[in-house]
C-alpha cells in the first residue's frame, strides 16, 4: 500500500492505495500536531503503518507533517509538482485535494525507486533558510535603491546621476541628510529618500550578519568547493542548499537536468542529433553554475584550454559556456557526494 498526501497551509488531504492502485481510503486533516496524531490513527486502522508516503511541496507547508511522520518511523518520500501531471489529467476536468492525493499516490506507486527522502538533512534546511533570506534581503535592497533613485532623479537628476553606489555606506550617511528646498513636494522627495536610505542601511546590516553566519556554518561543516575557482562563499552555500543530499539522485546526469545544464533533443530523423537549451530547472543552480563559469573562463586555465576547444569545434562563445556549465555541474555533483558521506547523515 501507498500513501499519497496534498498539503496546504490550513489543512492536509490523504489518499490511501493499494498494490493496484484502488483506493481504498481518504482523509483531510488539519495542518496541526492534532492533525498527524489523526492521520498517524488512520495508518493504523487501515494496516498502514509501513506504507510508503508519497508528499507534494514537502519542503514548504508539509514540513510539520514530514517531521512528524519521520520521527514515527514513516517512509516519507518527496513527490515534484511535475510528476503528478499526467496523473492529474487522467481524472478529466476538474480539480479537487483528494484527487490531486490520489494523483500523488499513483506516482509514489510507479515511481518509488526514483522519489527521494522528503525531510532533508538539519544542516541542508539550515543554510536554505539563511540563503533564502539573504537573497530576499538582496533583492529587497534592489528595490529600495531604486525607488531612491527614482525620487532623486526627479527633483535632482544630476545629484543622482554623479554617485555610482549609493549602497556604500558614505553616500547613504549623506542620503539620510540630505534636504533640497522649502516646497512641500521637495520636503516630501528628501522624506522618503532619508526613509529609503535608513531601509538600505538596515538591509546591508542584515545581508552583512547573515554572509557572517552562513560563512561560519560552511566553517563548521566543511566547504566542498573551497579550492574551485569562482565558488565563493556565497555561491558555495547556494549550491549545497539547493542540491540538497545529491545522493538521492541516481547519477550525474539527473543531478544535471535537476540543474538545467543538460541539453534536451529536439531533433527527428535527419536532424536527430539537434538539441535544446533546457529553461527548466532548478535556476538559483543554473545561476550559481553560470557564475562559476564566467570566472573561471576569466582565471582558470582549465576552463580556458575547454572553452578553446569546445570553440575549435564549431560551437559558438554562448554555446562553449554552456558545455562549460554541464561540465561543472559534474564537478559540483562529484564535490557534493563526497561532502555528504561526511558531513551529512545516512
């Protein structure tokens, strides 16, 4: 028997299979410590205790169940949104939890061998929350200087237009006093700009702490991509928090299509051998690679003899760098393994 279970932020719903693929039981629980205790029940009344759980966005909402379930010896196995499709559109129009549970559970049926461990390790969901964050706080720090910007330029543009970065903590020190005239419009731009200006201190504060922390945690755990050109601590940390545990992938090239370095066919009989650039997968990876490449096709002589031949070949500037990127993606894959053995648990 399988089961397959659709979360959500209020509330859970499960679906209970047998060898076939009939099922045999349904349930929708709260997303609460009352509501794992209700399904855990359910298990047991149904001889489900050792079934296979199959769980959609474990990550996300389901992260109190996984736990949970984890700590009473459940099999909890993580099902991707994109495998449930072809499930999905089996059962016609419509669309309902229960069903999308039944969808989940048939994938779990068919493909259990290929489904990784939901629950990733404490180290691994430390460092993503840490980068998430930090990379919102990048990005909200974006935004804040230009809106400032935007301000600035319309009372004076050609104040704004002589400071480069206005991030740098000289300029924001002149910025949270700056004032242009007695209008209520110019009292009103010189407002916001010091407000805005104030906002990019405390961002910068807070991505500064949190490039300490997660420095000092790849210090504690060991950096599997100290020694490679272009892996600074940043992008070390977004590589392991996105990889996750790679031993759940069954070799390099899965963990390379995980990435979206590897070319897809598109060909058909006498263009057979045509492929396609691959715009799906995991794309803070695929930035991560493209970031090491472009630094090492600048430093590493390696990279350099690569891209020359792949160059030599035919291929153009473009296209050398993205073999370059699938190349690493091997490295990376083979750097991670080793690491986890080490660091991670079994």
């Amino acid at each position: 028997m399988v089961v397959g279970i659709d979360v959500h932020k209020r509330s859970h719903a499960a679906a209970l299979l047998d060898g076939n693929g009939v099922v045999l039981a349904a349930l929708t629980i709260p997303n609460s410590l009352v509501g794992v205790e209700r399904l855990l029940g359910w298990l047991n009344e149904h001889d489900a205790r050792e079934a296979a759980i199959g769980i959609e966005n474990a990550a996300g909402y389901g992260r109190l169940l996984c736990a949970a379930l984890a700590a009473a010896g459940c099999e909890i196995l993580n099902v991707p949104a994109w495998r449930t499709h072809r499930d999905r559109h089996e059962q016609g129009r419509g669309k309902s939890d229960p069903g999308d549970a039944v969808a989940i559970a048939h994938v779990v049926l068919r493909k259990r061998e290929q489904l990784g461990p939901a629950l990733e390790p404490e180290l691994i969901r430390a460092l993503a929350l840490l980068e998430g964050l930090r990379r919102q706080s990048v990005y909200d720090r974006t935004q804040a200087i230009q809106r400032l910007r935007a301000i600035w330029t319309q009372v004076d543009p050609e104040g704004e237009a002589r400071v480069i970065h206005c991030q740098r903590q000289r300029e924001l020190r002149k910025l949270t006093r700056i004032a242009f005239g007695a209008g209520i419009a110019e009292q009103a731009a010189a407002r916001c700009i010091r407000e805005l200006a104030r906002e990019i201190e405390r961002l910068n504060d807070r991505i500064a702490a949190l490039e300490h922390e997660l420095e000092q945690l790849l210090r504690e755990c060991g950096n599997p991509f100290a020694d490679l050109a272009g892996a600074g601590a940043t992008v070390a940390v977004a590589l392991i928090a996105h990889s996750g545990d790679v031993r759940r992938f069954k070799d390099k090239g899965a963990y390379a299509r995980f990435c979206g370095v590897a070319p897809i066919r598109c060909g058909s009989g006498r263009t057979a051998d045509h492929h396609r650039l691959d715009r799906g997968g995991n794309r803070q990876l695929n930035a991560a690679l493209h970031r090491i490449a472009v630094v090492q096709a600048r430093v590493d002589p390696r990279a350099q003899a690569f891209l020359a031949r792949k160059r030599a070949e035919g291929k153009t500037a473009r296209e050398a760098r993205r073999a370059l990127k699938r190349h690493l993606a091997n490295v990376v894959y083979r750097r991670l393994h080793a690491w986890a053995e080490i660091a991670l648990p079994a």
